[in-house]
C-alpha cells in the first residue's frame, strides 16, 4: 500500500467530522457492470471526505484488485462581472475540496434502475436511462470558509450511467449540468483532472509507471500502465473522453504534470485551462497527472444550463479501450437509448442439513417475463429469453460459476429447456458461505445487431449459509476444526475456511477461525486456558443460526498461543451447562 493513500486517509478523519456538519456527505459504487467505481456527491471520482471504506477507487475488472485513479474530477473555470478569473473544482491535487452538497436528507446520491421514474428534488420524474443510474447536486457556494476560494456560484447536477452487459459494461458515463445562480458568467472553460494509478493496489509503485497520450479524433485523455515493474502487466488503460459538447471551434487543452509544476490559484489553474496548449503525447513512464480542457463557451446566464458529458473509458488493452471509445460515438447518436435486460429476477432460498433450496416464482413485483423494451429495433414484444443462476464460494462479487440456464422453449436462440423456477443446491458444507446470483437475459436484437442483454450479477446476489437448526439446548456442542493447525493454510480450501476482512485480500493473523456448533438459540461461550484463566466471552442470541466463529485472539486483542483450551457453554433458556476442549497447533 502507498504511503501517499496512508496520509490521503488520516487526512479524511480529521476533516470529514467537520464538514459533515454542515453537509450531507454521501457515496456510491457503480457496480453493476465490469467497472467498479466510487461516486461521491462532492463530484471526484475518489472519496474525497466521505467515509468511503475501500482501497480501490476505480476497478476493472470486478475483483482484479485493478487500480485505475487515485484522484479525478472537474474544473470549471469563467469570469464573473466583476472582472474576477475565478476556478472552482471538485478536485485537484494541492486544492481544498471546494464543491460540496447541502446538510438536507434528500442531498444525497438516488439510485435509480432504467426505466423507473423517481420524483427528485430538483428533477421531477427522472426516467432512469441505464442499468444503475445515480444521481446527485452539488454547489460551490455551500461552504464559504474554505481557503482562498472564491465561488462563481454554481449548481451542478450529476448523473451518471453505468450499464450490466456487453458491449456497454466496460465505461460509465457521466453527465454535469452547470447552472450560474447568481452572476452571469463569461469565457468559461471546461476540464477533467485525472491522477491516474494504474496497476495492482498491492503494488508499491503503480502509480509512477504511466503513459499519458491525447487522442484528439476522440477528443479524449488516456493513462496506460507501463509493462514492467512489480506491479506487472495491466489488463486496462483509463480514459476521459468529452462527448459533449462538440464543437469544431473549441480550444482545447491538454497537460501532463509533474508535482513540482502542479498550480492551484485560480488564475494559474485558468491559464493552464484556456491556453490552447496540446502536449505532446508523454512516452516515458512517470506519475498520471493529467488536465484535459477545453473552451471556451463566450456566456452562461444566470438560470440557463450547460451540459457537459464525459465518459470514463476502460477496455481490455488499448485495443479495448479505443474500441469502446468509438462505440460511445455511436450511442451518443441514440442518445444512449439502447434495448435493456429484463428486470432483476426475484431470488428466495431455504437452507437445510448441506444443502440450499433456490427458487424465482415470477410475482407482481418481479416478473421479467413480462417485460417491454421500447427501444429494440426489431419489435420484439416478449423480448425475455431465460434465467442464469450462479454459484461463487468466494464474495458477492464472484468469480461466478454457471448452475443452471433455463430458456424458453421452442425457438431458435438458446438451448430450449423450458424454464424452470427452482433449483437444489446439495452436497455442501454446513455454517459456510455461499453465494449465488439470478440473472433474466433477453432475446438479441437482430435488426439492430445489438446481442443478448443480462441484468447484473452483482445486483441480485445473495449469501447464504447452509445448516441445521439450532438444537434445543447443549450436549452436541463441538468446535471445529479441532485440532486447529497453523501449518493448514485454511484461506485456500474452496470454500475458503479462514477469509480476509472487509476490503483486504490478503489474509492475515487476525483472520484465524475456530468454529462452536451446534449451539441453543440462546446461550453463552466461554473460553479458559488449561489453567482456568478466562480468555473471551462470546454471546449467541440466534434461533437460526446454530454457529458462532471465534478469531483465537483474547478479548484484550492478543493472539493465543500453542496449546489445550476449555470451553463452557451455558444455555440461557434454562441454564444447562456444556465443558469441552480443543487444541490449538502452531
């Protein structure tokens, strides 16, 4: 891990209690496509003050441990009619955060799914265009004792659009409409800032290896990692690409810097962006940071709006990448209205003694079968082929195994099942998680030669830990595995025995795990050495769970040795109590 994300971090938990009070700080992870990436209502792509709890601020793909940004957002840079050259951004490297949400509840980022409509606070019947739209406001006038800044008194509407299936899953557009709300504005220019990092977040210098090109045809900025160095060979670069507006008179901007040439007055920040300046495309490998301008838009009134939409381009290799980019070309000429996946497919389960009972019966709620999609060119009214159900041992983010695939019958696409509505999962093992998904995909679209779309498998995925009920009271209570051996790498069983917590992906001491089964609804567990001095105290108050894991570290936090330990387990309900022991390896 970086020391610069180190510092970035404790910074976060100085300011954010402060700016909190007087904001609503919200974020959101794009997740239902192959590109994960943080969202807040600040309007970076980083976390900027939120309270954001991962490592990675723009995957791809899903569980690659890819990273792709450290720090990205707009500037936006004009003169107000006092004469005053003034820039106010959401993010860059040196400059306080100077755009902001109000304190109100409802200043937060919607989340809205394609074709629903949501009555928003300052966007009455929003239609959701994508898979997973989210949606959020911002102002640069909110907080007014920020350093050296001057607000042009802006609101900014944020949307942005990220889809589940191929080929729109590899890029997430954003859309910003910029209103003045007090001064007419003059000379106004544009730009994205991007400090890319791009390579594996376990490595050390993955974000010091870059190549930095412009790519004008596109009018679009990309960073792609160097093939060498501990962090190895890439699977994507990262773009910007300005989509809108397109005007063949826009002055365009674009520089790549190095830390000690960074600028963060506005005067500095708005000559950097009106200058008309194209770098050449940057070769040598060094640190991604990158400002892609352009202008200049003569006036913006007070009350009228300017739309600006930016994709965030990734791919497989810069093939994929340049490939994806020309294809927003042409979705952009649709206006994004492209054929959807069914709705997400209800999914219920039951567990039992090793095995798990799935089931999808269609209801009022969730019934993809039924579903029409305006935007097909071949007319399909019944446009839903089939159901996919999957199966990971590892996460809710997979990797995910195919089941079952269920399909109409009768036609020519797919195999011709005949749908099915549940499904037995058997032969697993007790008090371990497993994870399944349910997708619904649709029919391809032969007249506009557009193929098969799914919903996410991200966003219909379930945990589900297999089991018998809780017996009555103790007298079966075991610990497993006993002995516990240290030389016995437990991460690597499938499913995995001993995990990472929260967001890491290496395992470490704290990670150990023992297990006490077969436990009454209610009771109490404690743990003694052989001596009979008590190490931890663990409290069960569950009538469906028959399980409850302990870490072999004391209640003091300190990792217990080698050795025989007692238990006790004392059954709440009427007081019956269960010894035992178990012996820990190391």
């Amino acid at each position: 891990m970086k020391a610069s994300r180190y510092i970035f971090v404790l910074f976060l938990f100085q300011v954010t209690a402060l700016q909190a009070q007087f904001t609503n700080l919200d974020y959101k992870v794009h997740n239902v496509g192959k590109v994960r990436q943080v969202i807040t209502n600040m309007g970076t792509l980083d976390p900027a003050l939120t309270d954001f709890p991962g490592l990675i601020f723009c995957e791809f793909p899903p569980n690659s441990k890819e990273e792709h940004l450290y720090q990205g957002g707009m500037w936006i840079g004009a003169i107000n009619p006092d004469g005053d050259t003034l820039v106010s951004v959401t993010k860059t490297h040196y400059t306080p955060h100077e755009f902001y949400p109000t304190a109100a509840l409802e200043d937060t980022i919607w989340v809205v799914a394609k074709g629903d409509t949501v009555d928003l606070p300052y966007w009455p019947d929003y239609v959701g265009i994508s898979d997973q739209d989210f949606v959020c406001k911002y102002s640069d006038y909110n907080l007014l004792n920020i350093d050296d800044h001057q607000p042009l008194y802006l609101d900014v509407i944020q949307t942005s659009y990220a889809w589940a299936s191929a080929p729109l899953d590899e890029f997430i557009l954003f859309n910003y409409y910029i209103t003045p709300t007090r001064h007419d504005l003059k000379d106004v220019y544009i730009a994205f800032w991007m400090h890319s990092e791009v390579g594996s977040i376990n490595a050390s210098d993955n974000y010091i290896d870059e190549y930095v090109y412009f790519y004008p045809e596109h009018q679009m900025t990309v960073a792609e990692d160097e093939p060498a160095g501990n962090d190895g060979i890439s699977i994507s670069p990262i773009g910007f690409k300005i989509v809108q507006p397109k005007n063949d008179e826009m002055v365009w901007s674009w520089k790549y810097y190095e830390h000690e040439n960074l600028v963060n007055r506005d005067i500095d920040l708005y000559a950097e962006m009106s200058q008309g300046l194209v770098m050449y495309n940057r070769l040598d490998p060094a640190r991604g940071h990158i400002m892609l301008a352009f202008g200049y838009i003569p006036s913006i009134a007070v009350g009228d709006t300017l739309r600006v939409t930016m994709a965030e381009v990734l791919g497989y290799g810069m093939e994929g990448l340049m490939a994806n980019a020309e294809y927003i070309d042409f979705l952009a000429s649709k206006d994004f209205r492209v054929p959807s996946p069914p709705p997400k497919p209800g999914l219920q389960y039951t567990i039992d003694n090793k095995q798990v009972h799935l089931s999808w019966h269609p209801t009022l709620q969730y019934n993809p079968e039924t579903y029409q999609d305006p935007y097909r060119g071949d007319g399909e009214t019944q446009p839903f082929e089939g159901y996919r159900l999957y199966k990971s041992t590892i996460s809710t983010d997979g990797p995910w195994t195919l089941l079952a695939e269920y399909d109409i019958p009768g036609n020519t696409i797919g195999f011709n099942t005949g749908l099915n509505y549940e499904y037995i999962d058997t032969g697993l093992l007790n008090n371990v998680e497993y994870y399944y998904t349910l997708t619904a995909y649709s029919k391809p679209d032969p007249a506009s030669q557009f193929p098969s779309q799914e919903t996410s498998l991200r966003a219909n995925a379930i945990t589900v830990i297999p089991g018998t009920a809780a017996p009555e009271t103790v007298g079966k209570v075991a610990v497993v595995p006993n002995p516990y051996r240290g030389d016995v790498a437990y991460n690597s069983y499938n499913p995995p025995w001993e995990k990472p917590g929260g967001s890491r992906d290496r395992w470490m001491e704290q990670d150990r795990r023992i297990q006490f089964i077969n436990l009454p609804s209610k009771c109490e567990i404690k743990i003694y050495t052989l001596a009979g001095d008590l190490i931890d105290v663990i409290h069960h108050d569950n009538p469906d769970k028959g399980f409850e894991d302990w870490n072999l570290t004391s209640t003091i936090g300190q990792a217990i040795s080698s050795g025989i330990y007692l238990f006790t387990v004392e059954d709440l309900n009427n007081f019956n109590v269960q010894t035992g022991k178990f012996v820990i390896i190391k």
